[in-house]
C-alpha cells in the first residue's frame, strides 16, 4: 500500500508501507521518481530520471511541508 499525502502540481508525495523505519517520503511523476529523508534533516536519498530543477522543486516542497510528512508519517506508521 502507498498511502498519497497530496499531489502538487505534476508531484505525488507518498509513503511505501512496510518499508525502512527512517522517517522519508517518496515523490512520483510521469518521468521519474525521488526520495527524500525527513530525519534527520531533509536530505535527497535517492532519484530516478528527473532533471536538477524538478529536484529543486521538490525539495522545497519538502522543505515547507515538513511537519505535514512527519504528522502523516506517524498517524500512517502508528496503525
């Protein structure tokens, strides 16, 4: 199961379920995929096919919606 937090644009910003129990959220789009640490600060991890600006992009979506990932992460990861 992965839950969507909320799309932005061409984004969608979701968790894998049962995956490592570091604090991250991955991000899709038509051309590619990311991930991005939430702990112990934000931080990429990992990208496939997407392009420096669309990374920039990202990160500052992270970035300002930080405490809405972690709320999300743990009222999905406490069930």
């Amino acid at each position: 199961m992965s839950p969507t937090i909320f799309r932005d644009g061409p984004y969608r910003f979701f968790f894998n379920s049962r995956e490592e129990p570091r604090m991250h959220v991955h991000i899709a789009t038509a051309d590619g995929t990311a991930k991005f640490w939430l702990e112990p600060i934000v931080a990429l991890a990992d990208f496939y096919n997407l392009s420096t600006k669309d990374l920039r992009k990202i990160e500052n979506i992270v970035r300002e919606r930080e405490d809405e990932f972690r709320s999300a992460w743990h009222q999905h990861f406490s069930q």
